[in-house]
C-alpha cells in the first residue's frame, strides 16, 4: 500500500504502525502458536480500521479475512493490550512542562496562565434496555458523555468516559480527578478554561455572562478563541476515528465497552499528533491533507458561578 492509502485506512503510518504492534504483540500472541493463529500485526490493522472507518464488524472482518466472531475476539484483545499503556498516553502536564504550554495557550487568545481546555461531548450508543432514559441526552438520543481535557496543539491531556449522556458536565467534572490534579498545581497559578456549563472556581475560568462593560467584552472574545481549540480537538477525534462519530451510527456496545474503544482512540489521536502523522481525508485539499476541521456541536448549559474573584482579577489586570 502506498503510504497515504495506508494513513487514509488506519489512519497511522507505516512506521508508526510497526512501533504499536511491536509494543503490544506480546499481549496478543496467541498462549499457543497454532498455525492458525492470527498475528498480531493483522489483529492491530483490523481493530484500526475498525476505528478509522466506523464500519459493521462483519464489513471490517471480511476485510481481514476473519469472521465476525472472532474478529469480536481479536477487538476486546487489542482493547485491553492497549489500555495497559493509557497512562503513557495521555498524561496531565507536568510542573515542568507548564510554563510552555501557558504560552502556547496565550498564543491562542492571550490569556494567561492557560493549562488546559475543558468540555463534554457525546459518542451515541443503543443503551442498556433497562436503563434506557440515563443515557438519554437534552437532544433527545442517547449517549455517553465524554469529558476531556487538551492542551493548545489538541493533545488530549484527560479523558473521562464513565457517564451516561444525561449527566451534566459540571457533575462530571466534580467526580473526576481533575478538581484533585489541579488542586495540587494550584500554587504555580494555573487555570483551565470551560464554557458556562462550568462553575466559576478558582482553576476554572468561565466566560462572564451578559456583559456589561468593555473589559468584560474583551475577555469573552479571548475566552472564546482560546477555548474553541477543544472544539476543534473533539471534531478532529471523531473525523480521524469515525466509529464515534454519529455518521456511523449508534455503536452496539455496552458502556463500558463504548469506554474503552473512546479512550482507545484518544491514547491513538494523541500517538498520531506526536508522530505528526497528517489527518487525511478521500476529498480533502492538498492531496488529501485536511489542516482544520469543522467543530463538532456541543451542548452547553448555565451552570451556578461559585468563585468569580479570580475572573475579575484576570479581566482587571489584562483586559482594562
């Protein structure tokens, strides 16, 4: 295969791809070399194409020449060898690594002391027949809600895919290890940035709503152009993996399995980012080349406004 057909179908490179399969082939070679084992190299292929195209499994295992069952088999193992290496994935930055990614957060809107974009979004399931309404979300299908966090370049720095689509983002955020992570961070003034779905804190900024003077209009304009690079994170996620777009339609798992394909594709977005492996696409410009992507439509809802004190330092001291 030509090496743009093979970024095109697994949406990795050549090299990139052997260096995956080398790490995981350990976990996926078969207890037993039978001769009719499948090697490892094809089981990674199937599973990424699996991902990138968002096809039936029946479709991606006659593709690789097995059936669907064990093509069933060969996804859970690749799952499960894959997220043991999720922590060396996706990693929160470290106190060293802050003052680097302030600045390429300010390069976006000029805000300071920027560490990290945060929002929900949702990945469409058929859900438990028994607890059909929790996954019900307020467009009215149903899903899981994801919650992540990235850095300016689209590194996806956490992710939390735990809750049904009716949970709202603020409770997410509040039951996840990121009130903890930056409360150990605090000290060196560090802040995320959210939409109004967030309270207000004290590592959380939030747009001012209904703005009454200058200062605050200014603010609301860099908030939104710093904060719209989550955005664009989820919309380059869900084009580069089609499987959690819902174009390919609700995926047939159950939540925690939806969980693990979710996080699995991050770990995989931000593998592809590091190896500056180029996003194409069959119609896009340049040869394929897609250097922006649309921003997917995200539910956004008030939520109350706890600490409004470090927002109004920030408006006062850089946006008078």
């Amino acid at each position: 295969m030509e090496e743009r057909h093979v970024i095109l179908t697994y949406r990795l490179d050549r090299a990139t791809i052997q260096e995956l399969c080398a790490q995981l082939e350990p976990d996926l070679m078969s207890p037993i070399r039978q001769p009719t084992g499948i090697p490892p190299l094809v089981q990674v292929l199937s599973v990424l194409h699996f991902f990138a195209s968002g096809s039936f499994q029946t479709t991606v295992a006659i593709s690789s020449g097995m059936s669907q069952p064990m093509f069933s088999k060969v996804l859970s193992r690749v799952l499960s060898a894959l997220l043991k290496y999720m922590r060396s994935y996706i990693v929160f930055p470290e106190v060293e690594d802050l003052p680097t990614v302030k600045g390429d957060f300010y390069a976006l809107g000029h805000i300071p002391n920027i560490i990290g974009a945060i929002d929900g979004n949702h990945v469409a399931l058929v859900p438990p027949s028994r607890s059909e309404q929790v996954y019900r979300n307020g467009k009215s299908y149903h899903s899981m809600n994801v919650q992540m966090v990235c850095l300016a370049d689209q590194y996806i720095s956490h992710v939390n895919a735990k809750f049904p689509g009716s949970v709202h983002d603020a409770y997410i955020m509040r039951n996840s290890s990121i009130p903890y992570v930056m409360g150990q961070i605090q000290r060196h003034c560090v802040w995320l940035i959210g939409d109004s779905g967030y309270p207000n804190l004290s590592w959380l900024l939030t747009p001012v709503r209904n703005h009454r003077t200058r200062a605050e209009e200014r603010y609301n304009e860099a908030h939104g152009r710093t904060r719209r690079v989550i955005e664009r994170t989820f919309s380059l996620l869900k084009a580069r993996f089609r499987c959690l777009h819902m174009t390919g339609g609700s995926l047939l798992y159950s939540p925690k399995k939806l969980c693990q394909i979710i996080v699995a594709c991050c770990m995989l977005h931000n593998l592809a980012l590091r190896r500056q492996v180029p996003f194409l696409q069959e119609d896009g410009p340049d040869g394929g080349v897609v250097a922006a992507v649309e921003p997917v439509e995200s539910e956004e809802e008030e939520a109350e406004e706890d600490d409004i004190d470090n927002r109004n330092t920030v408006i006062q001291q850089y946006f008078q």
